[in-house]
C-alpha cells in the first residue's frame, strides 16, 4: 500500500514529521517498507531560457544562454524542438543524476561546443512518458527555485507491508484513523455528502448469485466530459505507481486507495440493456481492460447484459464497455463482493489488481452507498453532467457484531496492565463502540442475537464492576475482529508494545527433560549419519508430477491438489525418490555426474492425518561410493550398486535406534528397483522399516534419468519405540585382556542359500564368544556341482574369562559348522 505524505494530510491534521509518522506506523502494526523522499528531484531548479542560437555544426541543436538564479548566465547545447529564447524550464546543472536517463551530467562538449547543464524533458524527470520537448513552464513560474518544490513533486511516497487481516488500511483514510487513534493527530472527518439526483437510474440490476454478490449500487450520469484528470490527481496516481488514464477511470483509482473502495465505471452507450450479476457460464469468454482475453468457469461471478459479459466481477473491466475520451454517458458501480470466490478467480486467471487485493480481503459493506457518493461527486466536479438517483439492489444492511471484553483479557495476554478507561478511549479512537456490560440489561442474557455475552450471575455481576468490562461493537470497516483477543490486540498496538517490559527467562535448578519427541530425535540422527557418509543433503518439491507419482505407487485422486502451482506439480509426493533422482539428473546435466544425495521428510499415502510418513531416502550417482567417487591413476572407481544403498539403509536405522542384529535383509522390492538388485529390511514377517537397490531401467527411462542409480528409502516412523530403561547410565564397559582370534570356514551350499543367513547360523552358534561374522569370498565354478556355491566367512572370536585351548577352539568350530548345516544344509569346503 502506498501514499504519499500530503494525500495522508488530506486525512489527519498532523504536525510530525515523516519520520515520526513512519515511526509511528511501524510501531502500530502498519510496517513501513520502503519510503521515497523525493532527493533525486531534489537538484533540479528553474532556468529562464535567455538567448537560443543556432549551432554552428549541427541544423537540429541550438546553443541556448540559460538563466539559472545564480548570476552568470550558463551555456547549454540543446536539441528540443521548442528550446527557444524566453521559455522557463526545468535545469540540471553538472553533477547531477537524471533518472529518466540513468545518467550523471558532467561538463562535455557536443559538436565542438561546450554544454554546462540541460534542459530537460518530462521522461528524463520520470514525471510521463512525454519526450517530444523540454518542460515548459508559466511565465511566473519562479527562476532559481526548486523545481520539485514549486511543482510539488517533493512529495513523499510512504510504502507500508500490509497484512492480509488489515483491510480498513488499504485505504489512505483507514490509515490516517489509526495513526489519529495513535496520538499523531486528528482525524478530519470522513463524511461523504449525498449527491441529489435527477430522474431514475434507467439501467436496472437483477443479482442472480446472491451469495456471491451481497449487494450492488449503481448511478447514471449523463452529459459528462471525459478528458484527463487534474494535474494533483495524476501526480499522486503517478506517485504510487499508476498510469493516469482519463478522468473517469482515474476518479475510480483515486478513490480505491483514498477510502479503500474499489469502484468500477461502465460507458452507458455501450451496454445494452440491464445489467445481471450471475455465475459465468463454463466456456464463456471476456476481452478484459488489459487486453487479454479471459476463459471463464461456474464458479466466477460477472456482470453481464444483453451482449454478454461486461465485467470478471470484483477483479477487471471489459474492454467493450471501457470509458474512453468519446464516453459522455457513464454508469457508475459500486457493488460488494464474497472475498473467498474473489481470491479463486484471481487466482486461477493469474488477475492482480488493486480491486482484487481489496475485494479478497473484505471491504466496508457500509461504505458501498458512500462510495457511489463520494464518486459521483468527483465526476460532477471534475467531468460535470447531471446524475440520476442511485440503484441499489441486494443490501439488506450491516448487522455489527458486539463482544463482550474484560478488560484483564489484555493483562492475561500480554502480561501488561492497561487501565479500563485508557483501553476504552483506545477502542473508541479507532471506531468501535463501547458500553459499560453493567450499563445493560443483564436479566435476559444477550441483548441481540449478534452479541457474545451470556447470563452474568449476581458475583460475577461484581466482578465485572471491580474489573471492568465492556460489550464492543465492531465497526463495519473491521471485518477481521472476531473475539476478545482481537481487541486485546487493538488496544496493545495503539498503546505500545515497546511498553512491555523485557522480562528474564525463568531458570529451573534440575536439568530440563527432553523436549524434541522420538521422531524429532530420529530425523536429526538420520541426517546426521547419512550426512557422514558422504551425503549432501538435499530439499525437493512435496509436490510431484502425476505420472511420477503413479510410477512410485501414489497417483491417488485424494492426493492431487486443487490448485498446484505449476501443471507438473500436481500430485503429493508418494515418495522421496523421484525428487532425488531429478535432481540427480539435472546435476549430471550440468557437469556432476558422481553425486550422493539424500532428504529426510514427509510422503504422502493419502489425505489422512495417519497417512503421512517420515522417510529418510537417498541416491547414489555413478562413482559415489562411500569410500569416494571419480577417476584416480591406480584405475577407475566402481559404479554405485544394491549393497551401497543397503548400507546407506542400514547406517540410517541404527542411527534411529533400530536393533540392526535382529533385521532380516529379504530379495526383492517395490517395482521401481531392479527385481534382482533389491532387497526389504523388516523387523519380522510384517513391519517393513526399509526398502533398496538399483532401479530398474522401466524406472529410469520414464524419469528421462540415466547413469548407474542406487537408492533406498527408511521409514522412520516405522522403527519401533525403544524400552524404557530403568537408568540414563550407561552401561559398564567390559573389556577383555585375552586377545582375539579370527578362523575361516568355508561352506558349500545351494544358490539359494542367502550369505545372511549363513552369517547369522554361524553367529548364533555361541554368542558369549563369537563377536563378529563377516563374509570375504564367493565362489562358484564346475568343481562344486550344479547349483552350489561356496561361501566363505571370518569369525572373530574373543575370549572372555581364560585363554581358549585348542580343545576349546576344536569345540567351538564343531558348533560352528554344526549350527551352520542345521540352518542352511552347508557343509565344509574340501
């Protein structure tokens, strides 16, 4: 929202300075984001053209005398049209910057004459577009002077960052009331004198969407002249950052930002018939005021007549019914609008304007009359005609919402007393209406049915007169105040949050207990020990395309969204993978081909509050292994695979508190993997924590993602809670002074045999001695038979209480081979 300074005057009688002003709003709650001085207008003064010769190497510049105040006439070379002897303009001297231009003057010379200066145009002041000659000024127009002073240009542009609960600020006036409620001032008064009217207005209005149009009034006004507007309301339009049109367009924008009242004006010779507001019609077309043509649906709201649509209501104007110079009878409207069907059609038309961003955040039902008003007013003055009687059509009135405010409601909230009778003068500055609750008949409950208040008992009756409490009515221009901690948020910004005292943290003797919860703890130990291995960590869109999502198992009907904000992000990410695998792809694009990536976060199996998971996945890319990637003089690296993304998987659950011994590894995984290069990790038959492997080329192929690709996904909100232990001590730490022993066996077995399951047979063997089962060969060749295979394996053994004899080892190799033949029918390699 922006304004400037003398517009804000209109409005409060002030005498602080911008920068209280600007102070003040921010302190309010109105943050002021940029403010425009005016400095770079700043250097230019008035210059009397003395004496206008032709130059002596060029035909179209001439050699201009220029009278800047100072004494001495200044030379300047010139090539306006209308330089001339006695023209009064705008100089810029040496030194000085000319936005229009982007250029700092210095002292040159053109064509062989030297120019100390120049006169310049409207466009290299940025005051229009207009560049055909220098400013021309009146006759007594003061030399030497400030121009930006004399041309009140000087005019400061204050921008506030209005948030979206705020719509009485959209308008100058709505602000100027607050900084009035403030203490900077006093509020002129806002009245808006009717506008007698002449006959009846002859265009009549049927609302046939009720709900979307709460209602509409419109005004005829014949005989106008439509030519520009007056200089003060094109510098101020201008100012804020709108192009000035013509007087009756610029007249409706004047008083968007003046009262935050969008208004819009049909020329009457171009509609014919009645006006309708209805639902568009699925497929309807409208040529709007910025040229494009808009396709409408259903759920939008226009104004037609008997030609089709004149107005997307509350958004734009038709081009067909646009005022234009030829325009001599005008229809005025001013109508009221439901805020969300205004947000949606802006939206799915890609429409922003000043009428939308008032429209959608709720205006003054009260003001639509006024509004008319106050526009007809301005177009007599300024256009002239002769006006009818207004139409208004749907308005059954404003019925104000009352609340009932204790006064301790700011204390428990804020922590600051204020005393009644200052929260009441505060409430009453900025509008709304305050009674005291025991000035009310209290017998019967509420007084109406809009009020909050209910049946105060005789105690409580005192309590309130101890306390004090009043019953508020919220004014029609606060659409936004719903309860009591609304108001207490009124009377806290008008009377200063810089008056809260700062208060210190409460200190607590014991150490505090843990307060991030198991996932919370789970997802940073997750990062943490992928970010270890070599990951970097990355964050992706939850949001996906649809045939992505369909290939990772989602494309559900509940998980697209209603409005995406691309049209390849329309469905909610099943799976983290996608993303990655994008992104891994667009890094090999630009060069990166060996990268690991990996993200922690949210997937969605459907709309359900239980249906959203927590997932650590990852990607590995060419040569990214753990143990490093790319070429190297003693050969090149091998290409990621199933098992670097099984320890990818594996590092992560034990990082999350999974009981990683008791895991079982089973073949095979979801069908975006390789069917062969995949496995699932589960916690018994049915809880599935993990999935991995290479994917399969089908997957790829529709990703238009290529290169060796591994991956894995951990579902961390699957790992199961730990038990409570009974102490936060650790556990003693135990070590033996007998050294360890590692033996080889090697075991033939059936294809079929997993290496797992004969590492487990041999660990379970002997538990208290037997630390470790690692495999380090497979071997398969004719010399074993058909369908077998040897595996080999280290077993690291580590005495506990005396040194094993070679009875002792003998012993336990026995129960090694034993429990291995009993679980996988292996037997030792000859």
């Amino acid at each position: 929202m922006k304004f400037t300074l003398s517009w804000l005057k209109d409005h409060l009688e002030t005498e602080a300075s911008l920068a209280e002003i600007c102070e003040r709003l921010t302190m309010i709650g109105l943050e002021v984001e940029h403010v425009d001085d005016k400095a770079a207008l700043k250097p230019f003064v008035i210059a009397k053209v003395l004496t206008a010769e032709k130059h002596p190497d060029a035909d179209k510049l001439r050699v201009l005398t220029v009278d800047t105040g100072a004494g001495q006439p200044i030379q300047v070379v010139c090539g306006a049209p209308n330089a001339r002897a006695g023209l009064i303009g705008a100089f810029a001297a040496p030194g000085t910057y000319v936005p229009g231009i982007d250029v700092t003057l210095s002292v040159g010379k053109i064509r062989g004459v030297e120019s100390r200066g120049m006169m310049c145009s409207e466009r290299e002041l940025m005051l229009s577009d207009e560049h055909d000659g220098i400013i021309d000024l009146p006759d007594d127009a003061p030399v030497g002077q400030s121009f930006a002073a004399w041309a009140k240009l000087d005019d400061p542009v204050i921008e506030i960052n209005l948030t979206p609960n705020r719509p009485d600020a959209t308008g100058v006036h709505g602000i100027a009331r607050d900084l009035a409620a403030a203490g900077l001032g006093t509020l002129r008064t806002g009245a808006v004198e009717p506008v007698g009217g002449a006959g009846d207005c002859p265009v009549k209005v049927t609302i046939e969407a009720d709900d979307l149009c709460p209602g509409f009034a419109l005004r005829l006004v014949r005989g106008v002249r439509n030519g520009p507007s007056p200089k003060w309301m094109q510098q101020r339009l201008m100012a804020i950052g709108l192009r000035p049109i013509n007087a009756l367009v610029d007249i409706t924008n004047y008083i968007t930002f003046d009262r935050g009242r969008p208004l819009h004006v049909f020329d009457a010779a171009k509609v014919k018939g009645d006006l309708v507001v209805r639902r568009a019609r699925d497929g309807e077309k409208v040529l709007a005021l910025d040229g494009r043509q808009y396709t409408l649906t259903p759920e939008m709201c226009v104004i037609a007549d008997d030609n089709g649509v004149e107005s997307i209501a509350g958004i734009m104007g038709g081009e067909h019914s646009g005022c234009d110079e030829t325009t001599t009878d005008v229809l005025i409207e001013s109508a009221l609008w439901n805020p969300l069907n205004i947000a949606r059609t802006g939206r799915e038309l890609g429409i922003i304007t000043d009428a939308r961003y008032r429209f959608e955040r709720g205006v003054d039902h009260e003001f639509m009359g006024a509004g008319l008003e106050l526009a007809t007013r301005m177009v007599l003055d300024l256009c002239g005609g002769e006006a009818s009687t207004e139409r208004v059509v749907g308005y059954a009135g404003h019925t104000a919402k009352t609340i009932a405010f204790p006064v301790s409601e700011v204390t428990r909230l804020t922590g600051i007393e204020v005393p009644a009778e200052e929260a009441r003068d505060i409430l009453e500055r900025l509008g709304f209406g305050v009674a005291d609750v025991f000035g009310m008949d209290i017998s019967d409950g509420p007084r109406n049915a809009g009020s909050t208040l209910s049946y105060l008992s005789a105690d409580n009756m005192r309590n309130v007169r101890r306390k004090g409490a009043f019953e508020v009515t919220v004014p029609s221009w606060r659409p936004d105040v719903e309860g009591k901690a609304d108001l207490v948020e009124e009377v806290m910004r008008i009377h200063g949050v810089e008056k809260i005292a700062p208060q210190p943290m409460v200190s607590h003797d014991a150490v505090n207990g843990r307060i991030l919860t198991t996932l919370q703890v789970r997802t940073r130990a997750a990062r943490r020990a992928l970010a270890v291995r070599g990951m970097m960590e990355a964050v992706t869109w939850s949001f996906i395309p649809a045939r992505h999502a369909e290939l990772f198992g989602g494309g559900q009907e509940a998980l697209k969204l209603a409005n995406p904000i691309a049209a390849d992000m329309s469905d909610m990410r099943p799976s983290l993978l996608p993303g990655l695998l994008a992104a891994a792809q667009r890094n090999a694009d630009r060069g990166f081909a060996d990268v690991a990536l990996f993200e922690v976060s949210g997937t969605y199996e459907g709309d359900g509050a239980n249906q959203q998971r927590r997932v650590a996945a990852g990607v590995r890319r060419g040569t990214a292994r753990v143990d490093g990637s790319g070429r190297a003089w003693s050969g090149h690296a091998a290409a990621v695979g199933v098992f670097d993304a099984k320890a990818d998987a594996l590092a992560a659950l034990e990082a999350c508190g999974a009981p990683v011994d008791k895991l079982q590894v089973e073949p095979g995984g979801p069908a975006w993997y390789h069917p062969g290069r995949s496995g699932t990790i589960k916690l018994g038959p049915k809880v599935v924590l993990a999935t991995f492997g290479e994917f399969h080329p089908r997957t790829l192929e529709a990703l238009d993602v290529s290169g060796p690709l591994c991956g894995f996904e951990v579902y961390v909100d699957a790992v199961p809670e730990p038990k409570a232990r009974a102490t936060r001590t650790k556990p003693r730490l135990d070590l033996s002074p007998f050294q360890a022993v590692r033996r080889d066996f090697a075991f033939v077995v059936d294809k079929a045999v997993e290496a797992g399951t004969l590492t487990k047979a041999a660990l379970a063997a002997d538990r208290k001695l037997i630390t470790g089962v690692t495999v380090f060969d497979v071997f398969e060749g004719a010399s074993l038979g058909e369908g077998r295979k040897s595996i080999a394996i280290e077993v690291s053994i580590q005495p506990v209480d005396k040194t094993l004899t070679d009875e002792d080892f003998e012993a336990l190799a026995g129960r090694i081979v034993e429990n291995v033949k009993k679980q996988t029918g292996g037997v030792l390699r000859g």
